[in-house]
C-alpha cells in the first residue's frame, strides 16, 4: 500500500518555471529517509518532481542530523548502490555534496516512546515528532507508526503528490 500526502499547489505562488515562493513565509518540516533520499538525489525519480519543486521553491525545509548523513555515506558505498551511482554520472562525494547543499544539518533530537520496529529507522521517527515534521519514507515500520506520529504533529507518506481541486 502507497500512502501519498496530498500538497495542495495552491500553496505556491508560480511563474512560468515553477514554484517561486512559498505563499506561507514559514516553509513545513520535512524529514526524508536514505531511500527518498536516493530517489531525489541519485536516481531522480520522476515521483520525487513535486518534492524537488517544493523544496527550491522553500514551502518545504530539509532537516537532517549528522547520523542521517553518515548513513547515506555508508549505503553510497554499498556494493548495490556504488554502481548505480556511477551509471547516473555521479560519485558518493557530488551525492554528499548535494545533501550538504540541501538539507539543514539540526541536532539529535531526544528519543520518544514510539519505537520503530527497525531501530536503523528510529533516527527519521524522533526527528520528525521534535519537529512534528512530513516524513517521507517507503519502509513498512515506519508506515506502522503513522497514526502514533499524528500525536507529535508528525505526518508519515511515502510520496507526496499534487492534490487536485
């Protein structure tokens, strides 16, 4: 099952090539697990042109700690990944680079009561609920605590998508 945020494009103001400006002045939180960040970064996923678009357009901000960095640093090496990086025409250190250039490095949030099932996903989870944050991730036990993150003013999709009037 696809759970998809709905991005109301009505938030945006436009010009011809693309968002501009957030209408609001306060961008949203957003926390992206290692394989939206894959997705966005690497692969370039066609699902990931909304979210590309709202965060050059600022209606979303970017929060990521060091360990979330030092992760994406670990599976750019993965036997896996290291190829299909270099297909794409890129190295671990431009991927870096463009994370670096992108997301707001914060710090380690406090751990709260609800626990991931994969304690390798708890990072993305606390930091979400701290910043009662968009978390953005394909992994099952993150979508398992998606009504307990509602409580942190936390929301859990796999994607977002335009909503449609």
């Amino acid at each position: 099952m696809r759970v998809e945020l709905r991005w109301p494009l009505a938030d945006l103001a436009t010009s011809a090539t693309g968002p501009i400006s957030p209408v609001s002045s306060t961008p949203r939180a957003l926390v992206l697990d290692t394989n939206i960040v894959l997705d966005l970064l690497v692969f370039r996923d066609p699902a990931t042109a909304l979210l590309r678009q709202l965060l050059g357009g600022g209606a979303l901000r970017w929060l990521a700690t060091a360990a979330m960095r030092q992760e994406l640093a670990r599976v750019l090496n993965y036997p896996q990944i290291a190829p299909r990086v270099a297909f794409y025409g890129l190295t671990a250190a431009s991927v870096l680079a463009a994370f670096d250039a992108q997301a707001h490095t914060v710090a380690t949030p406090a751990r709260i009561p609800a626990t991931c099932r994969d304690a390798d996903d708890q990072l993305f989870i606390d930091l979400a609920a701290a910043h009662s944050a968009i978390l953005l991730s394909k992994d099952k036990a993150v979508m398992a605590l998606r009504k307990r993150l509602l409580a942190y003013g936390a929301q859990v999709a796999g994607a977002l998508v335009a909503a449609t009037a």
